[in-house]
C-alpha cells in the first residue's frame, strides 16, 4: 500500500495481487480499481506520481505496470498558496469534495466492456497503460521521475530509467540501464 503526500489518497493491492484499489482516506470510499493480470502476484511496490494522475504496480511476475489514475486533486497544477488553502479548508469538513474530482481515465478496457453487468467483472476491468519487463529476477521498486519518465531499481543493484507514452501507452522505452553491484564469480 502507499498513500499520496498529503494523506488523502490510499492505494492498496488485493491478496491475490491482481487488483489495485484507490481509496479516499477521509471516509473510506473507493475512487478507483485497476487489474494488473489475472494470475497471483506478490507485489513488490506501488508508487503514486506527485501530481497523482499515473500509478506505478511492480510485481514478482518481471513487469511494472503504469495505470492512468482518474482521480486529481483540484489545484494540482495551481499556486501553492491554492492548495494550502484547500488543504486547510478540507480539514475541516472530512471529505474530499470539492479536493478531488474524477477525471476521463485513459487506461485499456475489454472490447467486452459493453457487455458489463451480464459477464463478469474481469471483463469490465481496467487494464495497465504502459509496462516494462525487467530481465533480471529479484524484486523490483518503481518511483516516478520527471516528464513520464519511471526509476526501476532492484535489489540485485541494477536500475533502469524508462519512459512511457502518456496517450498511447504499450511497452515502455527503455533509457537507461545500469548494474550497480558487480557480482565476483571467480573461484577463490
């Protein structure tokens, strides 16, 4: 789970680690709900971009997945001094109305989409915008950088920089790649 800077918006993954929900933390209500595939995964991180419109879903399956995010926080792009005030005026009422509208959200659907409420709720899913598979098997962390840019750093040392196409999404571009840790496999 991971929660936004100011401690409005909760991301959290299911058990199973297949689904990721986005909750409004004043009253618990659900915003948001992704699929990041459909067999069981442990997931490794979840990281939510500053201005909160991308969602970033590391996994033991090799892949980080970018999600469009359909919620904003009005004023994201305002004068600070806008947000301060809103932030203080929300304190007082306990919701998030009038802090966080829903925006269009671009992530994929089914082409069976149209069928919702007859077939089941797989088919109605949101699916990932944009992904990258990591070569490397060991636990990967994504954080996002600037620019639709995502940092991949895993516990075996290496990094990778990529970037990802905000209106077309696929497979993201890889920038960079660097090992960090150099492995010594000569006999002692």
């Amino acid at each position: 789970m991971t929660l936004t800077l100011d401690g409005l918006l909760l991301a959290t993954a299911s058990t199973k680690g297949t689904l990721i929900r986005i909750f409004n933390t004043m009253d618990g209500t659900r915003l948001q709900e992704v699929r990041r595939g459909v067999d069981r995964a442990d997931i490794y991180s979840i990281a939510l971009s500053p201005n909160v419109q991308w969602l970033a879903v590391s996994s033991d399956k090799g892949t980080v997945h970018i999600f469009s995010l359909r919620v904003r926080v009005v004023g994201e792009d305002s004068d600070s001094t806008e947000n301060a005030a809103l932030l203080t005026q929300q304190t007082y009422s306990n919701s998030l109305q009038g802090l966080v509208s829903l925006a269009t959200g671009t992530n994929p659907g089914s082409s069976l989409s149209f069928m919702r409420g007859v077939l089941p709720k797989y088919f109605s899913s949101e699916w990932s915008l944009a992904q990258f598979h990591v070569s490397e098997v060991t636990q990967f962390f994504a954080a996002f950088g600037s620019h639709n840019t995502v940092a991949i750093t895993g516990m075996d040392g290496s990094f990778y920089r990529c970037s990802f196409d905000p209106v077309n999404g696929g497979e993201m571009v890889q920038l960079e790649h660097i090992h960090f840790l150099k492995t010594d496999n000569r006999p002692r």
